[in-house]
C-alpha cells in the first residue's frame, strides 16, 4: 500500500476534480477489496478516516480548505461521496468479516464429545403417578393424600374388613410398635392401601365427590423381582346421586386408553374386595401384542391392572357417622385403585421392582 | 381346586357348550378358571380353579354346576341321596349338643355289618376310583373315600368313626381343660376349654369341624360305622385350628360358613357308597338342631330387592334393554333363592336366601349377584356428568417447583425406604429422641420409620460409588416421621446428596469436583422460589453439639429463612464416610420442606431494565483469614447506595505470599443509574465510599 501524500490540487475545473477524486475512489476501493483480517480492516480505516492521519483529513485539509470560494461547493459535493464510499467499503468490509482462511484457522474437532451436564430425571413412579392424576383431573377429580401411618379404623375397620381378616394379621401388615393395650381401631399401622383416605375425604366433605388418591403404602412382604414391602398406589373415589357401574366401567375404560392408547381394550371381572360391591378387577388387552397373546401377557392376550367396584353401603354407614349425606339409599359411588409400579415397569419396561427403590445413578439416567 | 369337567357335566346334563367355553363364561363371572387341562378322550378336562375366599359353595362340583346351570339357564339335577331302606334299631345311638352356642346340627348314623376295602366305580354317579385318579386324588379305602368324594361333591366335611370304639353316645361339648387326644396325624394334643370336641360319655373323639381322632379311626378291621355330618359355628373352628397349628378340609369350609342343610345330604351320599359294598344302616338318622343357629342360617327373614336400586346402582347395559325382572328372577332363582313378589309395590321382591350362600345378606348382595350372572361385560361404559370443579391440594405447587428445582440442576430423583436402622435414626433425626420403632419389622436395619431422607440418600449415594459411578447428584422428596408410638407425627422433606466431578466429563476442560458451595447454589436457588425477607447460612462450634452429627461441623452450614431453621447441608462427616468406606467427598443435606411449603410463592414482578450504561469496578482486597465474605458483603449493603447495583466476590485467592493469615479477594462491583449515564465525579465517590466501607470491615486494597 503506496503511503503516498494527498498532493495539493493544481487546478479546480471540473475534470481535474474528478479525476482526482476517481484516483482516490479507485484506490480505496482496490484497497478495500484486499481486506482479509481483522487487522487489515483497522490499517485501513485508519489509513482513510483515522482522525490524525487519515487520507480524508488530508483531502479536507489540502483540497477542501485550501479550495478558492467559487470552487468550495464541488469540492465538498465531491468530497462527500468520497467520504460515503469509503463508509460504505468499511462497513462492507466490516460485515464480511474475516477470510475463509482465517476462519479455517480458527478449526476445532467437532468431533470429540460434547461436555455432558448432568440432566436431572423424575422418578419413574413420580413420572407414572402424574400421569395416572392427569387424566382423572381432566376428568374433574381433585387430588387427595393421607397419612402413610394410619390408624386400625380408617385402614380396617371403616373400609369393611370385619374383625378377623387375615389383612389385619402380623403377617401381612406392618405396625407401629407398641400398639397391643390400645383400643383395635386406634391401633398405628403403616397404610396397606390408599383406600383409607377415601373415608378421610368423606367424613371431611359432603358429596359430590370426584378424588384420586396417589400414595406410598407398605406390606410385610418379602422383595422379589415384582414385589415390594414399599410400593405406590393411586386411588379414586366418585360419589354423588346415581352413580352406576356402567359409570365405573366406562371411567375405567376412558382411563386405561387415555394412559396406553386408544386402541386398548377393557375387561371386567368379578372380584371381592371389603369396601366395594359390585368388586371387579380389570384387566386391558396386551399393550405389548395387543391381544395376541405374547410372554408379557402370558398369552392370554390380557394383562391384569386394577380392581375397583361399587362403593360398599357399609362404608357409607361408617361414612355417615360424620357426614349424614353419605345415605346409601341416596347416593351411590365408585372407587378403584392400581399399584403404579406394575404400570410403571409396564410402560418402561423394568423387569425388577428393586431397582425403583435403589437410587443407581445408570438406572436414573434412563429416565432423564 | 381341581375340578372335573366329566363330574360337572353328571349335574348338567343338557350342558350346551365345550370345556373351553364353560371355563371362559365362569370366569367372567366371578368362578375364575386358572387353568384347563385335557385328559382325554372321554375324560373331559380338569380345571384348576382359583375361587375367592366369599364363595366358598362354590368350591366344589355341584356348586360349580349350580353357577353354570343359572349362567345358561339349564337343569342342574338333584343330588342323589336315596338310601335304602334302615333296619330299625332298638334304640337309636344317642347324640347330644352341649355346646349349642357354638354347634348349630349334628346328624349321626349308624351303619353295620361293612366290609373296609379299596374304592371302586360303585354306581352310575359314584366313579369313587375314576375320579380321584383323574383328579390324582390318593386312595385310601373305601369309607375315607365315600367322605372325600362326598367333600368334592358338595364341600359338606363328614367324619367316619369306628362305632365300636365308641362308648355310650355322643356330646358335642368344650374340651375339658387339660383334656388328651391324639388326632388323625398322630400328634397327641392337649386341649384348652375353647376347644369344641366331638366325645363320647368317656372321651374327646375328635376335634370339632377341624380333625378327628386316632383311637376311633377307621381301619381295616372296622365292620360298624358311625357317620358325623355336622354344622360348627366358624369362630370356634377357626379358633381351634389356630391354635392347634392345623389347617384341614374340614376347617376350612366351617371357618367360613358351613351350609345347615347339607349335613343329611352328605350323610347319604356317604352312606351310599359305603353300602356298596355290603352292610346295612341301623335305625334313623340322629338329626340334633340347634333353633337358633336353624334360624340364623337356614332359615333367614327373606330380603328386599327392588328392581329400582338394580338400576340405581348398576346403570345401563349394551342392548339398551337394561336389566328387566325377568332377569333378576331366572338369576336369582338359579342360584337357590327363593323370589315372591311383594303385592304392593310392582317390580320389588322378598328374597328368601339358600341355606349354602351366607355371604348373601343384604339387597346388595343380590344386585351384585345379578350384575355377576348377567356379566359385567354386558353393561354399557358410560361416563358420569359432572359439575364440581377440581381442588389442588396446597402443597401441590411448592412441590412442583422444589421438584423442578432438582431437576434442572441435573438431580435425578429417588425413592428410598421408608425404614431404617435405629442407630441410623439416632444419628439423623432432627429431633432428638424422637424414633418410632416398628412393630414387626422387615429386619433390624429397616427397625424404625425414617426421621429423615438421610439414611436413604446416604445409602444411594454410597451404592453408587461402590459400583464405580462416581457422579451422583440424587433427591428424594418423601414423608419423614416422629413423635411417639402412640401418636406419629409425618412431615414432608427433601434430601439432596452429591459427589464427584462438575461437570461429570469435559475432553477438553478441566472438571473439577463438585463442594459445598455448589450444594449452597443449589439451597439459595431453591430459597429463592418462595416468598422469604430473610436468608442466612451459619454454623456452630463443633463442641456445642448443634450441628448434626452426620455433617462436618466445619464444612457444613444450618440455612436458616425468616429466622426459622429450614434446613442442614454440608459435607458429610468424616467418621461417618469412614464407617461406611468412602473415599470420595459426598455433600448431603436435608431441606424441612414443610416450613417452606408454608410461605407463598414468590411471584415474579418486573421491572424496568436501565438504558444507560453499567459500569464495573473491581476493587483487589487483602484479608484476615478471619474475616468471611459475609462481613465485606454486608458493609457493601449498608452503603445503600441505589447506583450501586450488583457486588459479588468474584475470586477468592490464597497463597503464602500474602502472609500466612491472609488473603485476597477480588470484589467486583456495578454501578448504574436508570435515569442517566453516571459521570465520572459521581463514580469517583461511590468508589471512595466502598474503600471506606470495606476498610472498615478489616479490608485492605491491594496495591
């Protein structure tokens, strides 16, 4: 780049302006076009519009200055587009950047692996629970929680277990120690089932009731692959005036397509259970073969998922002692209930029930 | 329960469908058929049945054939009970119920002259020998076979005593106390005065409804029987097989309700096959009947259906027909009860019940059996209008945020016990003392109901570093108990445990690991979530005992919000990594989540953003080893200097040049102003005034 001086006009006519003026149009110009760095833009925008040395100054001082009155205003009209094209070089050169080849200087290995930040996962249960509350809050029902350790009433006595069911044994309930002097129905024992607080609910508020129940409950069973003395359960509870179990069946049936599909099917079996009558236990086509008959499904083509029935008359009796709406003759409901790790194994394909309870950090990673 | 279908089909004989097909109609009504085998040509199929504990007529053949006679609305044929005609006796044994509260009938009879031997086909309707191989049921000889075989039939127990071991008569009574018997399987027993025995006027025969005696068993020497067929009451049954350790036939049928009226029918169908092979019977059946227990069984007030509370409760069904009368009537009547219709009222009857079905007792016990027998699957889904609105709980929302909280920091979630070790609770419970222990525990390490998410987070954390998984960022969000055995407080909590490198892998970054200022991060994000004036983080003196035993009393920080005490988290303690063998440094904290649940979200307000420029001043401080952060941070607020809008400690540097108690920290400041650009004067003040203020603090500028 020629460091050469703005040399001072030797006349003012018209074409020897604009021959000296093109002269320096070309040269920034030419000058521009070589811009290949960072570096290169800075010489030249000092080299031209730098406030100390900057060619433009000098064109201000040497030529516009020094220009004679009548010859100020072309000058100056001639000046200006010179200075709006060298702007207009700097900008461009400015917003092209730097050259392909300072860029490929710049190479990192895109290939090596990316840096991992731990990114935290719900637990599966957690994960299934809210799934399951869900579609029964679309379908109006509120949520409900109780105590994991319960009394002998609200567990037994108040969902209709007569006295000497086998559930109530040692053998099948965990209990708080130190129980035996105390009245059977003040007894603490760790819940075995939500259902409890479906009494709880209603002794607290008059129907319509619409509830889901999700909760920890416990069993004096020994750990194998599919169970646990700990695991979850999600109840529900609706009661309000002609509540049928075509009701309860339909409930179910819109439940389990919209948790596995709509193409699954349900099945009502009869069942017994303490607290509900007509008792049913519900199973839905095989969401791994649907319906075939596969290993999962033991080839019945069907899979066993949750019990449920009518609410017991004998509940509401218990139920009305508190809360005197609860009449059977006036209204009538249903509740269900189902163990979420079974679904949750189910859906996630968990072949031991332990590893819910471990906290291994490469069994979580598969859920975040 | 094993079932024949050969057997079934003697009761049926106008059965219309396959093996295949009965099992499936069965189990879709409540009889659930587990299991068909084929045994070939001729022989039908054997099903093994699975029939919950309520239905307890049901198991046995002729109770199965009644459930598929109603099902399809065919004949189920009589029991054959003819007998052939009785020699009359000069005098009838004499049998005596002592215990009337707790032996409802007892029906003996007498049979002489018979010839013990081994079982065969004897008559069209008593395959003795065909069946039980079928079944593989063992064969013993004739007269235990005749009372198996009528036990399959028709699940009514009978007992075969030897008569002439016997003395005098019979008398059902309680057991004497101390009282001897050697039962059937040999052991010798010694009774309690709860024990209903069946006796002679010298001694226990056997035990009542559970087991007979050894002395009065029969053998092959036996030429005159006596044959029991009785109705116990199914407490006392069930109370002497428990205590006896003993869990028979017989016991298990009484525990749960006997039929009063199949005594005399078992009797015969005994007797039937045990004549077959010679003999004769010797005067009437003794038949002894308690009234009472006649009219709480057999005899039961009939009950009220109306057609209305069938629809009320069971809703609609496909064919839109609903369930109709004569529905209700072919169902019930099928089943053994007896309808006539109440005159007054159209479409409601009084139902007398049959004397086998004592799980019938209310209305809904009919609708239930109607909804069973017509098929659940036959009822239409309909989904219930409803006009309520849907109540979150409280805690739903603060959870969700603490949950969500977790989660983006790259904490996975867990869920550990509910129990742990006593020597756990002691060294975790936040209040001392304070441990309800269990009852029947699963084992000694899961003793006592948690007092905190501790124990369990530990347990995690140290799993995995045992397996060789290094990073661990865990949560659990769950219920922790105290109080007293005799009321137990629940609590929600969150524990948080993490170890390892941060980030957990980088090719080209150092990774460094994660400590406790990452955990206090992690606290203050959360803390910042809820509505709270006031937040600060403190410690105690190891020797004043306030810091939780499981926490390095110097490495660990009580987190206190609105003057309440919220939280611990720390590094855990040395001793305690010791005793469980880990190397790596694990920071663990519990959170008492329900004090925070209990403060308001904090809502986001915004405010307006300043355009005009911030400007950052580092200021480079030397420090006494003595003076913390909180103390150069805290005269920086008390400036109250509004342009002075952020200050932060941005490094904190150590080294042996700078005098063995100090040490150097590098504060950075902004200012800014949201109405002007700060002149150069005004920034020159603000920076003298923050001299001043940290100098005071103990604070000297770096040169």
């Amino acid at each position: 780049m020629t460091q050469d001086a703005i040399p001072a006009l030797p006349d003012y006519n018209d074409s020897a302006l604009d021959q000296a003026f093109a002269a320096l149009a070309k040269q920034a110009t030419d000058e521009a076009a070589a811009i290949g760095s960072p570096d290169d833009l800075e010489a030249f925008r000092l080299r031209w519009v730098g406030r100390k040395q900057g060619r433009l100054n000098d064109v201000s001082a040497r030529w516009l200055k020094a220009a004679p009155s009548e010859a100020k205003k072309s000058v100056g009209e001639r000046f200006k587009s010179l200075k709006e094209l060298i702007e207009g070089l700097l900008d461009k050169a400015a917003g092209t950047g730097p050259s392909h080849a300072a860029l490929a200087a710049e190479a990192i290995d895109i290939t090596l692996p990316g840096t991992r930040h731990l990114t935290g996962a719900e637990h599966p249960i957690t994960r299934t629970l809210n799934e399951i509350v869900s579609v029964f809050a679309a379908l109006g029902y509120s949520v409900g929680i109780g105590p994991e350790v319960e009394t002998d009433f609200y567990n037994f006595e108040s969902m209709n277990f007569p006295p000497g069911h086998p559930a109530r044994d040692t053998q099948d309930t965990l209990v708080i120690a130190s129980q035996e002097r105390r009245p059977l129905r003040d007894r603490l024992l760790l819940r075995t089932h939500t259902s409890p607080v479906q009494m709880r609910t209603m002794e607290q508020q008059p129907p319509p009731i619409r509830i889901v129940i999700p909760g920890k409950v416990h069993r004096n069973d020994a750990m194998d692959a599919t169970h646990s003395p700990i695991f979850h359960q999600v109840e529900g509870l609706c009661v309000d005036t002609n509540i049928t179990f075509s009701d309860l069946k339909g409930t179910l049936d819109h439940a389990m397509k919209a948790l596995f599909g709509s193409s699954v099917k349900t099945r009502f079996f009869p069942s017994f259970f303490p607290f509900t009558e007509p008792s049913a236990d519900v199973q839905i086509s095989c969401i791994f073969c649907g319906g075939k008959g596969c290993r999962k499904c033991k080839h019945s083509g069907w899979i066993e998922l949750l019990g449920c029935g009518m609410v017991d008359p004998a509940v509401f009796a218990f139920a009305q002692e508190k809360q005197p709406a609860y009449d059977p003759k006036k209204i009538s409901g249903f509740a269900f209930g189902m163990g979420v790790e079974r679904i949750a194994m189910m859906k996630y394909g968990i072949s031991e029930i332990g590893q819910l309870y471990a906290g291994d950090m490469r069994f979580l990673n598969q859920f975040a | 329960m094993k079932i024949l279908t050969k057997w079934l089909r003697t009761y049926l004989p106008e059965l219309p469908v396959s093996d295949t097909q009965l099992a499936e109609d069965l189990t879709l009504r409540g009889i659930a058929v587990e299991g068909i085998f084929n045994l070939g040509s001729g022989n039908g199929s054997l099903y093994e049945m699975d029939i919950t504990t309520n239905r307890v007529d049901a198991m046995n053949h002729y109770g199965i054939a009644r459930e598929a006679a109603t099902i399809y609305g065919v004949e189920l044929r009589h029991l054959d009970t003819t007998l052939p005609k009785h020699q009359p006796s000069a005098q009838n044994l004499p049998v005596k119920i002592e215990a009337e509260d707790v032996c409802g009938r007892f029906t003996a009879r007498v049979l002489r002259g018979i010839t013990i031997g081994p079982s065969r086909d004897w008559f069209p309707g008593a395959e003795v020998s065909t069946y039980f191989s079928l079944l593989e049921q063992k064969q013993i000889s004739n007269a235990v076979d005749a009372t198996n075989f009528a036990w399959l039939a028709m699940g009514q127990p009978t007992h075969a005593f030897d008569l002439d071991k016997i003395e005098g008569g019979i008398i059902v009574r309680r057991a004497r106390k101390g009282e001897k018997l050697k039962t059937l399987d040999g052991m010798d027993r010694i009774l309690d005065p709860d024990d209903l025995v069946v006796a002679d006027h010298t001694k226990a025969l056997g035990l009542a409804g559970v087991m007979g005696g050894w002395d009065t068993m029969i053998t092959a020497e036996t030429k005159n029987v006596l044959i029991e067929a009785a109705w116990f009451e199914p407490m006392a049954v069930r109370r002497t097989a428990r205590r006896h350790g003993l869990h028979t036939d017989a016991s298990h049928r009484f525990e749960r309700g006997a039929d009063f009226n199949a005594a005399p029918v078992a009797s015969a169908i005994v007797s039937r096959i045990l004549l077959a092979n010679g003999g004769h019977i010797d005067g009437d059946l003794v038949d002894v009947r308690v009234p009472s227990w006649e009219a709480r069984t057999a005899q039961r007030p009939a009950i009220s259906l109306a057609l209305s509370e069938v629809h009320r409760l069971l809703g609609s069904t496909i064919d839109k027909e609903g369930i109709t009368s004569s529905t209700v009537e072919s169902i019930l009547t099928g089943l053994g009860c007896t309808l006539s219709s109440a005159a007054t009222q159209s479409a409601s009857w009084q139902v007398q019940l049959p004397s086998w079905r004592l799980d019938l007792e209310r209305e809904i016990d009919l609708i239930e059996e109607v909804a069973r027998v017509y098929g659940y699957n036959r009822f239409a889904n309909t989904l219930p209008a409803f006009a309520g609105g849907v109540k979150s709980l409280s805690s739903a929302e603060p959870e969700l945020v603490a949950r969500r909280t977790l989660l983006a920091a790259g904490f996975h979630e867990t869920i550990s016990s509910t129990f742990c070790s006593s020597a756990e609770a002691v060294l975790t419970a936040p209040i001392p003392g304070q441990i309800v222990p269990l009852g029947n525990p699963l084992s000694e390490e899961a003793g006592v109901m948690r007092p905190s998410l501790v124990p369990g987070l530990l347990n995690a954390a140290s799993g995995n570093l045992n397996r060789d998984v290094a990073d661990v960022r865990l949560f659990e969000l769950g219920t922790v108990f105290s109080g007293t055995t005799e009321k137990v407080d629940e609590r929600p909590a969150l524990s948080f445990a993490a170890a390892g490198n941060l980030p957990s892998q980088s090719s080209l970054h150092p990774t460094r690991r994660i400590e406790f200022h990452d955990l206090k991060g992690l606290v203050e994000q959360l803390l910042s979530r809820f509505q709270i004036r006031d937040i600060y983080f403190d410690r105690f003196p190891s020797d004043t005992g306030l810091t939780p035993a499981w926490l390095h009393p110097y490495r660990s920080a009580r987190v206190v919000a609105d003057g309440l005490t919220v939280g611990w988290f720390g590094q855990l303690h040395p001793t305690e990594a010791a005793a469980r063998k880990i190397k790596d440094t694990i920071i663990i904290g519990e959170i008492y989540i329900d004090r925070l649940y209990k403060l308001p979200l904090r809502k986001p307000a915004a405010r307006d953003i300043s355009r005009f420029q911030p400007v950052r001043r580092d200021f480079s401080l030397i420090l006494d080893q003595s003076i913390p952060w909180e103390r150069i941070d805290k005269s920086l607020a008390s400036l109250q200097i509004p342009e002075l809008v952020d200050w932060r400690a941005a490094e904190v540097f150590r080294d042996a040049k700078l005098g063995a108690n100090d040490y150097a920290l590098l504060v950075s400041t902004t200012f800014q102003a949201p109405d002007r650009t700060l002149r150069e004067e005004e920034l020159q003040s603000f920076q003298s005034r923050v001299v001043h203020a940290v100098s005071a603090a103990g604070a000297r500028l770096r040169s």
